[in-house]
C-alpha cells in the first residue's frame, strides 16, 4: 500500500467522527464517487471543499456500504481527488419557505439572484412527501385564462397537470407568459399565487418571462426560480422540485391556489440522460434512463387537491417536442402521467394565427367536471363539442379540396370552410394582452358557429340553439 494511500486513510479515520473526508475516488463530469466513508444516505446534502478551500454542493445519487455517488451542482472543475475535503451533512436538500418569497426571484437550488436577502423561513425537503391518494381531493372547479382555445375547449381545472407540447420556434414563451398574467379564480374571494421554474432556459428567455410579470404587476403574486442554459446540467435536476417546495407550502399551509409554470421538461430529461449516461446506467428508449416515467411522475404528481384543505396546486409544464415528434419519450410519457395536453401546431403559426393551438390534438380530460351550470355556463359541454366535431369536418374537406379542388365542393362543404376560417380567425387567434372572460369566450363561439345551418348542429340541443344561435 502506497504511503499517499496509507495518509489518506489516517486523514479520512481522523476526521469520519466529523463526517468529513479527505480524498475522493473518482470523478466523471458532475459526478464523484468516495470511498471508505461511514454509511450515508440517499438523497443526502455533501459539502465538497476544493484545495483552496472554496465550498461546492452535491447530493448523493447512489449509496453502498461505507461508500456513495454524488453530483456536484456547481460541477468538479478544478477539483483534486487528493486535497478535496468530503463533509455529509446528514440532511436531505432543504428550501426554506415562508411568504415572504412572493416577489422574489432565486436560481434552481433556491439562491437569491434578485440583489434581495437569502430565503429564511421553515426548511422543507425539496423531494416532498408522498399524498396519501384517499385524502385527494378530485379537482372540479376551473382556472380562467383569457385564452379561448383553453378556456372554451380545453378548460383548465384547479388542481390538474395540463402540459403545453410545443415546438422549436413555436410561441410557447408568449403562451406561458400570457397564462402566468392573466390566470385567475373567478367567482371566489381566493388568494391566488404562481411558481415559476425555468430549466435550462436562454439569457434573453430569462429577461422575457422577468420582465413581462414586472411590466404587467404579476410579479407581486409570483415566485420564480431561474437554472439558465450555462448553469450546470444537474441544476435542472432540483430546480422543479424546489419550485414545487415552495408551491406546496403556498398551497397547503397559506390556502393559496397556485398555478405551477415548468419550462422546459425537455431540458429537464436531458439533464436527467446526461446524468444516467455518466453514470454507465443501461440506456432505454433514444438513450433516456428507464426510470424516466417515474422520475417525470414524481414532479408531475406533486400536483392537486387535498381534502380539508383549502389550497390547490395546477401545473403547465411545458415540453418541446425534437422535430416535432409527439411520439418522443418525454412529451408520450408527460401524456400518459398528466391530464391532457396543449399541442401547439406549426401550420396555424406559419399563418399568423396566435395563439397557434391546435384544435384536434388538444385535450383537457377533466374539463368536464369543472364545466357546466354553476361553473361556467349551461351550454359550455355541448358548444365544445360541437366545435371540436365542426372543426374536424373542416380538415377532412380541406384534405378533399386539395385533390378536387374547391370549385367542386358543396355549397355545404363551402359553408364549412367559411367557418373553419372564422374559427381560427376569430376564436382561436387574439392579442397576446387580450384577455377575454369565460362569457366573452362562449358568446365566440357561437357567434363562430352561426356560420353552420342549425341542421347540422347535431351536439347542441333544440332549446340550446334558440337561446344562443345566431344572438
């Protein structure tokens, strides 16, 4: 045994009743491996002191016996396997939490980057606790947007995970913007706040969202945690769980609705293979972990109502599909996980037509229960139905009219066009700051549908149609 090997386990014996370490094993990337060390756990904060004493944070990824992996956040350059110094804290990652961070802005791991004070308040595990499903509370009542494509046929319920799946150039910034300023509880005297994580996201991307909840005053009801593109990959690993931390404590403790923004999940699972390809995991589908359906429901279920309590958490996250690929592991697993989805649709943007949301893909699964008399309005069910069953027969003659051409359509099928045009004219497209009610929305609609002859109104009853067609 080599003298310098025979120092290091005096040092690491001289100093394991202060959980502390000197020498490292092996370092790959972000990722270290020590050795002869007491028994640690997972998930647990390690302190990583280079030789000029400058402290970086970890967390523990895999545990043995009297051995363990960590990922460093701030990454391992510069780091010595010799001189470095390993202290465990014994505690899992924490975020303090308290009121006071409505306001505020803070990176992925929960540090000020506002000019303001470090975060003081009760210390929270970032990784949750688990939710006993029977004191769920199944959500039932809906969150008003401003955006008729959402509101109108795609209805967002308190308490539901309704991913935006978009594209390379598509505007789901504008989108998430929108939604972050405009959402509200409408009806109810209810306290109402957002989380904002953003993972892997450009400079310029930063000073958008900042700027636009400065501008509009939404940043006084609004917590927001930046990972940027050039923090460290494994930032983005933590960022959604400490946001959602915080969004829990707003929600359960202070009786808060909290809207959850997470852009972008996509980034997040790059992270997340980057991290498992380091770590000589077996890969699955395109090189993505095979535990990346659990690790995605683990943020994704951290969203809902519990019973007795008067808070809810709703997330967006949102997910850029590569090449527009719905069929790609993160956005096919987002959707088996979530409640739905906001596809955003190429064809409609290149025509200029904001908000580009497509009107087939889109769903909503528990827009039913917070729809309807007493909630929205009596006819909202058989009105989206109708327009969701209007607009397909849309496509199908517009795919006719390419081979045909439109000269030897029907007068009906011409009747379907104009409509399909003043659908996504009128009802789908708005100002990115026109902010229409529920009502507004509705009235849209059918004014959109006085397009059709009453006949062909098969999903809205006779007494419906009185009362709305055609007003």
């Amino acid at each position: 045994m080599g003298t310098q090997t025979i120092m290091h386990e005096l040092g690491n014996q001289a100093l394991a009743n202060r959980r502390e370490y000197l020498g490292m094993a092996e370092v790959s990337g972000p990722v270290v491996a020590i050795r002869g060390i007491h028994n640690v756990g997972y998930n647990e904060l390690v302190e990583i002191a280079d030789g000029q004493g400058n402290t970086r944070l970890g967390i523990t990824l895999e545990v043995a016996e009297g051995a363990a992996i960590a990922q460093v956040f701030e990454g391992t350059s510069g780091l010595a396997l010799e001189t470095t110094r390993v202290r465990f804290r014994g505690t899992p990652q924490t975020m303090p939490v308290s009121e006071e961070l409505l306001g505020r802005t803070f990176d992925g791991l929960g540090r000020p980057i506002d000019g303001g004070p470090e975060a003081i308040g009760e210390d929270r595990d970032v990784n949750g606790l688990p939710v006993n499903p029977t004191a769920r509370a199944y959500p039932r009542k809906f969150i008003q947007t401003g955006i008729s494509a959402i509101d109108g046929m795609n209805t967002l319920v308190r308490g539901q995970k309704l991913p935006i799946f978009s594209g390379s150039g598509l505007p789901h910034r504008q989108l998430v913007a929108q939604i972050t300023r405009q959402a509200k509880i409408v009806g109810e005297e209810a306290p109402f706040a957002v989380v904002f994580a953003g993972m892997g996201i450009k400079h310029d991307e930063a000073m958008f969202y900042i700027k636009n909840f400065e501008q509009s005053g939404a940043m006084e009801r609004l917590v927001a945690f930046l990972s940027l593109a050039d923090a460290p990959s494994v930032e983005r690993l933590v960022t959604p769980r400490t946001a959602l931390t915080v969004a829990e404590f707003l929600a359960f403790d202070l009786g808060m609705h909290v809207l959850t923004v997470l852009t972008d999940m996509t980034n997040y699972c790059e992270a997340l293979r980057e991290i498992s390809t380091v770590r000589a995991e077996i890969p699955s589908r395109k090189g993505y972990p095979g535990y990346l359906y659990s690790d995605l429901a683990s943020i994704y279920e951290r969203a809902g109502m519990i019973k007795d309590r008067p808070g809810s958490i709703t997330q967006v996250p949102v997910v850029t599909m590569p090449n527009d690929d719905i069929s790609h592991p993160v956005p096919d697993l987002s959707g088996y996980i979530t409640e739905g989805q906001i596809v955003l649709e190429r064809d409609l943007a290149q025509r200029g037509i904001y908000p580009p949301i497509a009107g087939l893909p889109s769903l909503s699964r528990l827009m039913k229960d917070g729809i309807g008399e007493g909630m929205t309005r009596a006819d909202h069910a058989h009105l989206a139905s109708q327009l969701f069953a209007a607009y397909a027969h849309v496509k199908d003659i517009r795919a006719l009219a390419s081979v045909i051409g439109e000269e030897d359509l029907s007068p009906l099928d011409h009747q379907y066009l104009k409509f399909g045009e003043a659908f996504e004219q009128r009802f789908l497209s708005q100002g990115h700051d026109e902010d229409r009610s529920m009502e507004q929305t509705l009235n849209l609609g059918w004014s959109v549908l006085s397009a059709l002859p009453p006949e062909e109104l098969h999903r809205i009853t006779e007494e419906e149609i009185r009362k709305y067609y055609g007003k």
